[in-house]
C-alpha cells in the first residue's frame, strides 16, 4: 500500500485489500450520488467532453446502485456461461478462417491479424453489429479509451469526445431499425427487456451498447496476445497445456492471474474507511492495482512463474463484487477456444523477436506480436 503524490491517491496492491476494496460497498466506481461537486472540490464537467460525458452517465463501469442494480439485471442473461458458450462454434470457425489467410511464409504479426479481430467480431454480433463494421468499432473504441490513460493529451480527449459522439449516433440509427423491425439479438433484448415495469432510456441503451463493445472486446485483445507470449516464453508444452478442456481452462486462468490485460481499477470512498492502516475520508479516491493482487506472493506460491496447475485460488483480472466485469464469461470462452486452435493449427510457434509492452496506463498488453512457426 503507498500513496502516490502526483495522482493525490492511495494505491492497493495485495490480494486480499484490492478483494475487499472491490467488494466493499463504503467505495464506489462514482460519487456524485452521495456527494456534490462543490462538496468533493470537483470541477464542472468540461465543454469539450459533452458526448464522452453522456456516454458515461449511463455506464454499467461508473453507475452504483439502485441504477446499476437495474441495468446490470437487464444486461446478466444475456452473458450468462450457458447463453455464451452456445457462441464456441462461431469462435472457432472466425478463428480458422483467420489462421487460414495468415501469410503462407509462415510468419504473422498475430494481434493485427488475429486478436483484434475476433473479439470486437462475437460482441458486435452478439449485440446485432454487422461483421464490416468492425474495423470502424475499433477506431472509435482506441479513441474511447483513451480518456482512461494517465496523462492523456486534449487532442487525445477531443478524440474520444469525437468517437463518443459518432458511436452514439451510430446506436442510435441502430436503436431505431430494431423498434421498427426486432432481431434475435442484445439489442432487441435489452429494448423489450423491462425490469420491474420500466425499460431502459435510448441514452441508457446508448452507453451500454457502448461499454458492452468496448469492455467485450479490448481486454481480451490483450489477453490473447499476452497468453501467446507467456505459453512461448514458459517452454511448457502446448499439447500438453491444452490436452483437454480442464487443462485448457487452468492454462487460461494462470495466464489470466500471471499476465492481467487490466491492471487497475479506481474507486470512490462513499464514507469514512480505515484499510490496512490508512484512514480515508469520503471523497478520497484510491486505486487496486489488480496486476499486483495476482503476484501476491501470500496469496500465490512462485507468483511470477507460470503454474498453471496451481490452486490457489481465483485471479483478480476480472475484478468481483457488484462490478465483475460482465463479459468475463465471454472473454474466457474466447480465450479457452482460439489458443488451443492458434498452437495446433501452427506447430513450431515461436516468437520472432522480444515483444514490446505498450506504453499504457490502464490495460496491460503488447504492441505488436511477431510470431514465426514451421
């Protein structure tokens, strides 16, 4: 636990503070429901970001209860594991149609080419996006989370204001076609779906539509590249890793805890809290460092080796409590499906130089992943 000077913040880095502090309810992801700007020192929301703002007003990530309560409900059937898994036959012809295509020389730089590709694919169809909008959902998506970075620029939130803008717009044209003519998809759903006599607003829809896409794919982009890298780099045998579905799921959660695709989160103290010695305030904001829980050497033997026959226990790379990352489910199916698929079709993989780590404040992954095989 230590408290960074610049951020004015507590950071919490062990397993078993950054469990509780996401279980908690005396912290929250927002504040403004129990306090004031003008109460906490906070500023006016800024002009620039009018639509980033709006889109975040509404969003499962920043809502707490009783709003987050009733869209979280309305959202849950539809990620839940029975629902999802029904989506394996589709990952896997996705991901032997791309496998497919890679460059016959039997070289490939695998995040371009593969990773970012069938995440952003299952949840733009889960939710009704066509398939050819994807390479637009991942342009306004990088330019979203931007606003997530540390030291971001103001071309950098103009950006996301602009992306916010235009996604929305786009949800909205969506929203539109699905009242006149409904689907069998998470759109449809969650326009018809009521919850204790009321339905979601458009600018509810709007910002999960919104946080399901950029949630549903950008950690799990991350993930394959990092659960690549990690396999290649342990010399442990891929056959052996992935010799049936128990081996398959052990060798996705080690490498979920050892290589987290996001590392922190934030929270609002809502009222006066004492955590491991340190007395917070209502207002204070600190941060779990979810990375760090999962090296947690009281919590995991040898953290930094990769084990993934170990049982210790459950990462924290999805968090827990009320703000579980709600396209867990999917991000696991995704990973336990593609990897297996990746090392058999492409025997002798090998990394074709050391990969390079962005330079990123909130998720956790690579720039690029060159791999060889043959």
């Amino acid at each position: 636990t230590f408290f960074w000077e610049e951020q004015r913040q507590w950071f919490f880095t062990g397993y078993d503070h950054v469990n509780l502090l996401l279980r908690d309810r005396r912290f929250g992801r927002q504040i403004l429901h129990v306090a004031s700007r003008e109460e906490l020192g906070l500023p006016e929301p800024e002009a620039h970001l009018a639509n980033f703002d709006l889109a975040e007003r509404h969003s499962l990530l920043e809502i707490e209860p009783p709003e987050h309560t009733r869209l979280r409900t309305l959202v849950n059937r539809a990620f839940v594991s029975r629902h999802i898994e029904k989506l394996r036959p589709e990952i896997t012809e996705l991901a032997e149609r791309l496998i497919d295509a890679f460059d016959g020389q039997g070289r490939v730089e695998l995040l371009w080419a593969f990773a970012d590709i069938i995440p952003v694919t299952m949840i733009a169809r889960m939710i009704g996006i066509p398939d050819e909008m994807g390479p637009q959902l991942l342009k306004w998506s990088h330019a979203y989370v931007g606003m997530y970075m540390f030291k971001r620029s103001r071309e950098d939130e103009h950006a996301a204001d602009r992306a916010a803008g235009e996604f929305a717009a786009y949800v909205k044209t969506l929203i539109s076609e699905r009242r006149r003519e409904p689907r069998e998809d998470l759109l449809t759903h969650m326009i018809h779906t009521e919850h204790k006599g009321q339905y979601l607003t458009d600018d509810e829809l709007v910002s999960t539509t919104i946080v399901l896409l950029n949630a549903g794919h950008e950690a799990t982009v991350h993930q394959i590249g990092n659960s690549v890298r990690v396999i290649l780099e342990s010399g442990l045998s891929p056959a052996e890793l992935f010799r049936d579905e128990a081996a398959t799921e052990r060798t996705v959660e080690e490498t979920l805890r050892l290589c987290a695709p996001v590392h922190i989160f934030q929270r609002w103290a809502l009222e006066d809290a004492e955590i491991d010695g340190v007395s917070l305030k209502r207002g204070d904001k600190v941060s779990l460092i979810l990375a760090a829980a999962n090296l947690d050497h009281r919590k995991f033997s040898d953290p930094l080796a990769f084990k993934p026959d170990r049982q210790e226990g459950q990462n924290l790379s999805f968090g827990a409590g009320i703000h579980f990352c709600i396209g867990a489910p999917l991000a696991r199916l995704e990973l336990k499906t593609v990897l297996p698929i990746l090392f058999r079709r492409l025997p002798g993989l090998k990394l074709a130089g050391v990969p390079t780590v962005k330079d990123v404040y909130h998720f956790h992954g690579l720039e690029r992943l060159d791999l060889v095989w043959g």
